[in-house]
C-alpha cells in the first residue's frame, strides 16, 4: 500500500510502493488512449505547479495529468512572481500554503528544495526535479517504458551513458533499478562521473563498446552544459565521436535493445538523430506518453491519502479505476 505523504525522490520508497504507481500507471496508460480521457480521482482538489526552471515536457505532462484527473491546475509564472523580487523559498511556501493548494508541484534549481517545501506546507509536494539530487517521476515513467517493452522490471542489463555527474535522472533511475534488481553500467567519461560513483553499486566504464556489449536497456542523457562550470569535454564533436550513440556502437548492444532518452536532446552529440526516430529500437516518444500516466498515477495516490488523512474516506473513485 502506497502510504507516502510526498514524493520527494525514489530515495525511500519500498519496492511494493513503486510496483503499486506502475500498475495503477498502466491502467492510466488505457485511459489516456480512449476519446474520453477523464476521470475524478482529483475532482475538487487543487493542483499548483511551481517551476524555477524551464520545462517544456514535465510542467506540460503534470499539467495535463493534473486536468485529466479532474483537479484545478494553476501554473505559477515564477519569472514574474515574487521570486524575482527578492522573496525567499521559504516566504513562496507560505505564501502559497495560506491558498490551500492540495497538490504542490516543483521543479527547483537546489538540490534539497523540495524537500525543505513540504516541510513548510500541508499539502502534498511531488519533485520535478531538483538540483542534481533526484527526479522520481522520470525514473518512475522510465521504469514504465522498459516493463511495458521488455515484460519485465528485474534482472535486466541497463545502461546509462553520458552526464551522468550532472543529472538527478541517473540518480533517480540508479536508486529505482537497483531496487528492481537490475545490472547497472555507467558509460562516460571520468569528468563526467560522480566524485562518489564506487558507492553506487554500478559497473563504470569509459568505453561504449565495451560496456553496451549485451545491454537490454541504453539510456542517454544529454549534455548539461547549465549545470558545467568548467571545461568537461574537449568539444562537442569528440565527444560524439567517443561517447555519442550511432548504430555502429548500438550494434554491441542485444539485438532487441531498446534505446531511452529523457529529453531534451542534442541530436548529433549524444545521439544521432536517425537513431532517435527509428521506430524499432527507439521508446523516447513512449516515455513522453508514459509520462502524463505515471504522473496521474503518483497524484492520484497521494491524493487518496491526502483524503485519508482528512477523515474524507479511504478510496478516490476514479470512473472505476480505484488503485485496488
């Protein structure tokens, strides 16, 4: 039984409590592929999403997630908020507590930010990401596509290539995999690897030959170059020449391989674009679509619990699709 008051990162969640967002996920999956995407497992409750940074994919899918289940969705346009004034995190909080939103939504460039918001507000806070630390609904919706292709969540082979110093997607997708009992390789340069990586219960590589060989799952990430203060690549063009992924470093990989990317990406530097459109290797259009579901899902349950708490009842009807 799913009995989190947040979701702040993969970092604590049981195993049980991820299988039960991916199987209410899947149903969700059908649901948004019907003429009639709606259901009111949020009806009556309020949704803020509160980005610090850019987002065109997750801000877009927890909005759409937050409308098909039935809830009020605000998006607060930070760059003309308070914010920019001068106020503080800790003062937004507030400021938005005092509304009485149910479902808080943030994505922050600090690492920890979430955290520290729920630790001020009543409601509800999901992660879109914060700092380096982690992005749950991105592992979460990852974990997704690769059950729904590959009919499994366990024992596969899985890589994860590129930046992996920089992004809290390879750290929530670690955390994630590892709890699914997965073989993870890390493939990237030594300046692009946490200071820590032996810690991780990973294999590292510095080869992409050597450590695609006989890989089920590649996961790419791209460049951060916002998060890079310093020289961590000679060029773009070496690095796609050694660590970008083209068919002829593909091919070490298992023939039925599929290939991952978070977006967004920068087609010929770690990824060539043929390569992200072919339609029988590539699940990246997948994983925008498992997006909007998984994030329905995660909602959809912290709300139950959010009307648990209020003596409001245990289940939130959704057109039949309770979370069982």
């Amino acid at each position: 039984m799913f009995a989190q008051r947040h979701l702040l990162g993969i970092e604590g969640l049981t195993r049980p409590e991820v299988e039960e967002i991916l199987d209410l996920a899947d149903r969700y999956v059908d649901l948004n592929r019907r003429p009639d995407k709606h259901a009111d497992a949020l009806q009556g409750l309020t949704q803020i999403n509160l980005f610090f940074e850019n987002s065109t994919r997750t801000q877009s899918s927890f909005e759409i997630a937050g409308k098909r289940l039935g809830a009020d969705v605000m998006n607060m346009a930070v760059a003309q908020s308070s914010v920019k004034k001068g106020e503080t995190l800790i003062d937004t909080a507030l400021t938005l507590n005092a509304m009485h939103p149910d479902l808080l939504v943030v994505r922050h460039p600090s690492s920890g930010a979430c955290n520290l918001l729920a630790q001020k507000v009543n409601c509800s806070v999901l992660n879109a990401g914060d700092g380096r630390h982690e992005h749950p609904t991105q592992a979460l919706l990852d974990a997704l596509t690769i059950r729904r292709s590959k009919g499994r969540l366990h024992r596969l082979n899985v890589a994860i290539c590129g930046d992996i110093a920089h992004s809290r997607v390879a750290r929530s997708n670690i955390l994630l995999l590892g709890l699914m009992e997965n073989r993870i390789r890390l493939i990237g340069p030594p300046t692009l690897m946490p200071s820590q990586v032996d810690q991780l219960g990973v294999e590292v590589y510095e080869d992409m030959r050597e450590g695609l060989e006989d890989v089920d799952v590649v996961m790419m990430l791209r460049l951060q170059k916002e998060r890079m203060d310093g020289a961590f690549i000679p060029s773009e063009r070496e690095y796609y020449h050694r660590f970008g992924l083209d068919p002829e470093k593909l091919a070490y990989a298992k023939p039925d391989a599929i290939v991952m990317h978070p977006g967004p990406m920068n087609r010929g530097v770690e990824i060539d674009g043929i390569l992200a459109d072919d339609i029988n290797r590539s699940v990246i259009q997948e994983q925008v679509e498992m997006g909007v579901a998984v994030r329905m899902a995660a909602m959809h349950l912290l709300a139950r619990n959010l009307k648990a708490g209020s003596g409001q009842g245990h289940e939130i009807p959704a057109h039949g699709m309770s979370p069982g």
